[in-house]
C-alpha cells in the first residue's frame, strides 16, 4: 500500500512569537517545512504529497508553489477543519498520512515505520504519542496532551486516517506510543527551535563520538 502524505502548515502560530511564519523558520539552516517535505520525499511507502496551507501562511505558501509543491489552500479555521477541508477537495478518500510541518526531526525512514504499523493495525486512524519526560529531557515545551489511559502524553503531530472516514463523529484509533527522536522533536515557540537545535546538536555529536570509539 502506497500512501498520500498532507503536510499541515496553515496554522496561525500564535505560540511561536516571530513575525516569521513558523513552517519557515529556520532551523540548522533549512525552513522547518523543508526538512518535513525532505522526510515525506524520502519515504518508501508516500506514493504523493500535499502542502495545506492558509490565509494564515501566504509567504509559506508562495515558497512551496516557486518549489513546484501541490498545494491545497484551506480557509484556515483550524487544524481538524483544515484536515477535513483538505481530504474533501482533493478527493482523498483513502488511507492519508498527516504531518506537522514543524516536525524537523522526521525521516523517512521512521514515516516508513510509522505507515508499515498502520497496514497491520487493522483501524481506519492511528496516533502517534510521545512520553511527557522525552519532551522534558529535550527542553521543549508540550501544550497539546492527550490523555491515554488515565496517563497524559504530548501529540506528536504525526497521524494516518482513512480519509473515507472523514464524515464520521467518532473513528476507531490505533495509539502509537513512541520515543523516537523523529516524534519528540515538535516546535512550539521560538525557544523550542532553539532548544531542539542545541539537543540534535548535542545528540549528533555523541553518535559521532560513540562511532568512532567503535572503530578504534
């Protein structure tokens, strides 16, 4: 099974305080949408992918028509909304992978992971949560919880539904919970980007370190 990917980056980014849109912040020198779009690309199992935008992120937008992206402008009521509105006009009435574009950590590599569990959970949707002490340990803030069998957990921003489902009130859930760096790294605020970049820096150069020691 081959998927279509929606890379959500219409939201107003009230929390990240920067007169820049947040999917084009940079971060170690790329937009944050550049390094989800290098994710999506990379991935084995997305046939094709979508940039949503909105009357929110004019100038993210613009970037991605000048790169040749397909784009989808929404009306910008909000993340569901938009998801819906998206799924709706371009027909996509079949499984759909939905990602933040301010996810810089993504690989391929773990979206590959991520579909692969969908195929074999048997349910129409699947959420990816992350452990509030990952989010912790990297110095990021976690405004959106969702709460798991009694226990909060920080909303990853990645999520795979059945986009003929998209007209149901309730859809049954696959819960995916995982630490992967890929799923920790999610950028609030402008702090968050600055945090996130010295934890990857930081992360980098002990692979790096522990790699060496092993060819030694």
């Amino acid at each position: 099974m081959t998927f279509t990917a929606l890379i959500m980056a219409g939201g107003r980014g009230k929390r990240f305080g920067s007169s820049v849109e947040k999917p084009l912040a940079l971060f170690m020198g790329k937009p944050l949408i550049t390094w989800v779009v290098e994710a999506v690309q990379a991935s084995s199992k997305i046939s094709n992918f979508y940039v949503v935008t909105s009357p929110n992120t004019p100038e993210t937008e613009a970037k991605c028509l000048r790169e040749g992206l397909r784009v989808i402008r929404t009306d910008g009521n909000g993340y569901h909304e938009d998801l819906k509105q998206a799924i709706i006009a371009s027909r996509l009435y079949h499984p759909v992978l939905t990602v933040s574009s301010d996810l810089p950590a993504l690989t391929g590599k773990f979206l590959d992971k991520v579909l692969s569990i969908y195929e074999r959970c048997g349910k129409p949707a699947l959420t990816v949560l992350v452990p509030i002490e990952k989010f912790r340990e990297a110095g990021l803030s976690a405004p959106s919880l969702y709460n798991y069998r009694g226990v909060d957990y920080v909303v990853s921003g990645v999520n795979v539904l059945d986009g003929a489902k998209i007209f149901e009130e309730e859809i049954d859930q696959e819960t995916l919970i995982l630490e992967d760096v890929e799923a920790v790294i999610n950028i609030n605020s402008y702090e968050d980007l600055r945090r996130a970049e010295c934890f990857l820096s930081t992360l980098m150069m002990q692979k790096r370190f522990n790699s060496s020691c092993q060819t030694v």
